[in-house]
C-alpha cells in the first residue's frame, strides 16, 4: 500500500538499522581485544563496562516490544468507488492510545490510509487478531491524521513530547511492512522539522521527524518509539524513485497529533491561520546573493492573493519574509507551520526583506478554515 508523489512515497514503516551495525561493532571489538596486548587490571575492568551498554540494549528493545505492541493494530479500508467503479483497498497500521478529555480508545493513523472510506468499511485489527470498527472517525488531510474512536477498553501506547526528540537518538517502529502483522524494527532520528519534501496537494502541515528507519508499504500509520516506550511520531512516508526503502524516512510529530486530535474531538475541525501568499518551495542561493542576502533563510513570496490579509498588510511578490515576531524563520515551510498554529485575527509583526533592506510589516492572521469553505 503506497502512493508516489515525485519521489515521495506514501507508505508503511519498517525500520532496519541496527542488527547488522550492531554485530560488526561487537565483531570490531573482539577483534581489538584478541590482538591487543593484555590490559592493567583496572582498564580491563574498563572494557568490560563498556560493554554492558551494547548488550543491555537489546533488554531494553525487547521491554519496549513487550510494553508498546499490544497497542500496535492494523488497518484496512474500503475507499469509495474511482471514476472506473471500482472501489480502492488501502492497508496500513495504527496505535492505540488515550486523547484527554475523549472517551474510549482512539486508534491514530494516516489519513491517507482511510481517507473517504466510510465508517463501516473501516477495519482494526487488533495484536490479538481481533477485528473492530470505529464508532467515529475523523480526519485532518491537511496534516495527514486520522483518528478512529472505538468503544472498547484496550491496551493504549503514551504519546511522548516529540519537541524533546534529537539527532541520533534511538527510535523503533511498529507497524505491518507488506501485511506482516507486528514487524518491529529500530533506527535513529536523522533530523527534525523536515519539509521540504512533496506529498500531494491536499498534505499542507509538514514538520517531519526524519529517521534512517526503512519504510515499506503496509505501515503507513504505524507509531515510532523511544527508548522510554512513548509513542513520538507516526510513521507516514519516504524518499524514494521506487518505491523501496532507502533509508530517508518521515514521521509525523506526536505533538502535531496532540494538536490535531484536540481540535477535531472538540471542533470537529482544526483551526488555522493563514496569510495569503504563495511562497517559492525554495530560495536558490545564487538567488539569496542576488535579493542581497547573505544566507538561504526565509519564504520568498510570489504571489499575494487578492482580498487576503498579505495583501491588506502590503506583501509584494519577490519579498523574502525573514521573521515571524521573534523567530527567525529557517524556509516558506517554517513560515508555513508557524501562520497555521496562530488564532486567527491575532496581530504579528514580520520582519520582510525587500529593495535590499529590511522592514517591518503588522499583519492580522487570517482564518484558513473560512477562506476554504468560500471556495
């Protein structure tokens, strides 16, 4: 189960790290200690404590396997009849867990793994091989999230703070690659706040965990984990012109999960702020040389769309908006991410690049929620 934008791929997670790393640097050490000259007792002592960590971290992998996987559901869906009449079957996975203030269980998904699939042609299996149907489902296209509520007392995974996750930590993910149910493999966090990558045009929110994790089709939906066995991030797409893993693997931030499902169990909608502009997906740094900039940062601006309130404030085509109120705004997705988090009508000063120099310009945000519904 995959969907190719460019070369991105909507699909499943599976990671595959460090199985083999992990031998050839055990392997690596051995070696060393059987052609190494024999060591003072105490830096014996030394190595040998060093070792623990390695071997106490597949206890730890196998802790989390235990806690998370009763948790870790597939998830089958009927979608609507195409153009052809024939009606689409999507796969994917999910994870149970707890939203405060909801009651029973929700399972978190992709959104592009249910997408118009009507409520009873939606199927949860369960680690048990127990198969559901949700009592309700909602969904955010625009970040890619769909919750399925069920009404039933299940185990439930915690969902971590995905602001605290940092390069190179450890992270495994669950999910079902290909249909093998309860795949559970292990990898690092590359990057965070990745998005700078195409997934259509209704996926507009992307602040992307990126891992080394290999991603296959089936476990879009799936949860990637920490070491303390919270939930923080929801494994969704890849980097690939085949739709095979490369090691170049996107997750949805478990704090954005937060964000969506309390809204859309409250509102029935997530609120979003816009500003009215379409920016370039990308600043050139011949281009930055020319605008006189001494560094690629910003979202350059191409277009202001009439009646807006980037047009109301006075944004031009060809500005490069530096800075929202105090944050320093590293590309348009940053920008992006940011204008939707804010209430709309809120006030915020930019601080916009234009004729060479800086200026500042006071915007009221807009509702993005009302402008799409006008259309």
């Amino acid at each position: 189960m995959f969907k190719q934008f460019a070369a991105m791929v909507l699909c499943g997670v599976c990671a595959l790290l460090g199985g083999a790393g992990a031998q050839l640097f055990i392997w690596a050490s051995r070696q060393a200690e059987a052609h190494s000259p024999p060591l003072p007792p105490a830096q014996q002592v030394n190595v040998e404590t060093e070792k623990v960590p390695a071997l106490a971290i597949g206890d730890r992998f196998q802790s989390i396997v235990k806690k998370v996987s009763p948790a870790v559901v597939s998830v089958d869906a009927v979608k609507p009849p195409n153009l052809a009449g024939k009606a689409k079957e999507e796969s994917g996975s999910g994870v149970l867990v707890r939203i405060p203030g909801v009651s029973g269980v929700i399972v978190v998904t992709n959104n592009h793994v249910v997408g118009e699939a009507s409520r009873d042609k939606v199927y949860i299996t369960l680690s048990d091989g127990t198969i559901l149907q949700p009592t309700r489902v909602v969904a955010d296209p625009e970040s890619d999230i769909s919750l399925l509520q069920l009404a039933e007392e299940l185990p439930t995974a915690e969902l971590g703070d995905s602001d605290r996750v940092g390069r190179g930590q450890y992270v495994l993910a669950f999910g079902s690659p290909f249909g093998l149910n309860q795949t559970v493999t292990h990898g690092i966090i590359s990057a965070t706040d990745r998005g700078q990558i195409s997934l259509g045009s209704t996926i507009r929110i992307k602040e992307f965990l990126q891992t080394d994790a290999a991603i296959n089709p089936g476990s879009s939906g799936g949860p990637l984990v920490d070491l303390d066995g919270k939930v923080v991030g929801i494994n969704t797409a890849i980097a690939s012109q085949s739709g095979n893993n490369t090691g170049v693997s996107f997750s949805i931030p478990a704090n954005l999960v937060k964000r969506v499902a309390s809204q859309l169990f409250e509102k029935g909608k997530v609120t979003r702020g816009y500003l009215g502009v379409q920016l370039a997906t990308t600043i050139e740094p011949a281009e930055a040389l020319r605008l006189g900039l001494k560094r690629v940062c910003g979202g350059l601006v191409e277009i202001v769309h009439p009646g807006t309130p980037a047009e109301a404030a006075g944004l031009k085509p060809g500005d490069v908006i530096l800075k929202l109120e105090d944050v320093d705004l590293r590309d348009e997705n940053h920008l992006i991410n940011l204008v939707s988090a804010l209430p709309p009508h809120q006030r915020v000063r930019l601080k916009v690049w234009r004729n060479r120099r800086p200026q500042a310009i006071d915007v009221a945000i807009g509702d993005w929620w009302a402008t799409r519904t006008k259309r």
